[in-house]
C-alpha cells in the first residue's frame, strides 16, 4: 500500500506525559498537514509544512512541536498531555502546497489521554 | 475570515433515493471547494474538488456538487444512493490567501436498505 502511513495508530497516555505521532507521506509529496479530529466529527488543522519549512499553523497548541524532515516525512512531539487532547489525529500529503493540491489522508491516531 | 458551515448534522434516505447535502462558505473571492469523505474509522478520501469552470462537478462513485457564487453554495448530490455511502460527509475549502483546509462540521448519511 503507498498511502499515507501513521504510527502508532493507537496511543494511550496519563495525563501530564508525553508522545511522539509521527507521518509518512506518500512517496513524492512534500506537503504534510496535521489534524486534529474530536467527537468523531470536527477537523481542526493544526499545521502545514512544505519542503521541511512551516507554511502555516493553525489550533497547534504550544505544548506541542512538529518537524518535517529530509524525506517529508513528519513527527508531532506531545507535551504535557490534557484530557482534551484525547482525539484523533490526521495527517495528510500533497504533491505541492497550494489550495487546488489533493490531500491523502493517512488512517490517523488515536490517542486517548487518561 | 472564512467559515464553512454543513446545517444538517444528519441525514437519513432510502436506499435507491436521491441525496443532497447541503453546504454553504463564506469567503469574499473564489475559494477552492472540497468534498470528502469519511468511511468508519478511516481517514479521509476526496470525492471532488472545484475551483473554476462548469459549475456542476462530477466525482467519484456517481457523487457530483453543484457550485452557486450568489448562494455562496456547494451542495453535494447523488441521483440513487446505496447503503455502502452511510459515511460522514465533509465540505471544505481553502484560499489563495490562506492554503489551509477549512472543514465543515460533517454531516453523518446513513442509507436505509
């Protein structure tokens, strides 16, 4: 399969911990995005980087990074976990950065913070 | 600022029947209109996209959108659904001034056989 890969697809945490989500885009694409989706529902972007630079952030929380690296591929290092952070956690890639680009999707994770 | 808003968070037909799903924008310029959608604990999949041209669009599986710039308006229709299109349905769009994806809330289809 040469989708969008994401790992672990399921984390659990404690409160205060931390984690490390990380995205594998599909082969050529050098535009990741990040999401976050609550309630099964709500797609909130996070951040967009295009050849490893950021281009655009959105509800990213400051306790959280995310980095892009020589081969696209990208992490989201977690900090200082809340019970709100419980959601999933999308990634998409696209070929270029740019309204009209598709986005593929990746499975998502799952993170649940207890 | 832009905003995307789905008015109806659910939506249930017969299979064999016909389906709109209402989205409407709200941008000053021309935005690039999306519809996705998300099967059951799957990522999301592009159905169709718009940007210029003929205002109707066609997708994939039979789904096309129909483009309105006076209703400021992109709803998303099937002429006979099946029960394998109970999914959630997203309407999205995005800018030249700002290349983020703007999501509406979704709007849960559920096909009755």
């Amino acid at each position: 399969d040469s989708g969008v890969v994401q790992s672990p697809r399921h984390i659990i945490k404690e409160k205060g911990g931390r984690s490390v989500l990380t995205c594998i885009p599909i082969s050529g694409h050098s535009n990741v995005v990040w999401y976050q989706q609550t309630l099964g529902k709500e797609l909130k972007f996070l951040i967009q980087h295009y050849e490893k630079v950021e281009r655009d952030k959105g509800f990213l929380p400051s306790r959280f990074s995310v980095q892009q690296f020589d081969d696209y591929h990208s992490e989201m290092n977690m900090s200082a976990l809340e019970l709100e952070d419980s959601a999933m956690y999308f990634c998409a890639s696209s070929l270029v950065w740019g309204g009209y680009a598709e986005q593929f999707f990746g499975p998502g994770t799952r993170l649940t913070v207890l | 600022a832009q905003s995307v808003t789905q008015p109806d968070a659910r939506v249930t037909v017969s299979e064999g029947a016909s389906l709109q799903l209402r989205c409407k924008y709200s941008y000053s310029g021309t935005p690039y209109l999306f519809w996705y959608v998300q099967y059951p604990r799957q990522g999301l999949q592009l159905l169709l996209k718009y940007y210029s041209g003929d205002p109707v669009v066609q997708g994939v599986n039979g789904f096309e959108a129909e483009f309105s710039k006076s209703n400021s308006s992109f709803h998303l229709r099937k002429a006979s659904v099946h029960w394998s299109d109970s999914a959630v349905y997203f309407c999205a769009l995005s800018s030249s001034g700002s290349w983020q994806l703007i999501f509406g809330s979704g709007t849960q289809l559920t096909v009755m056989p």
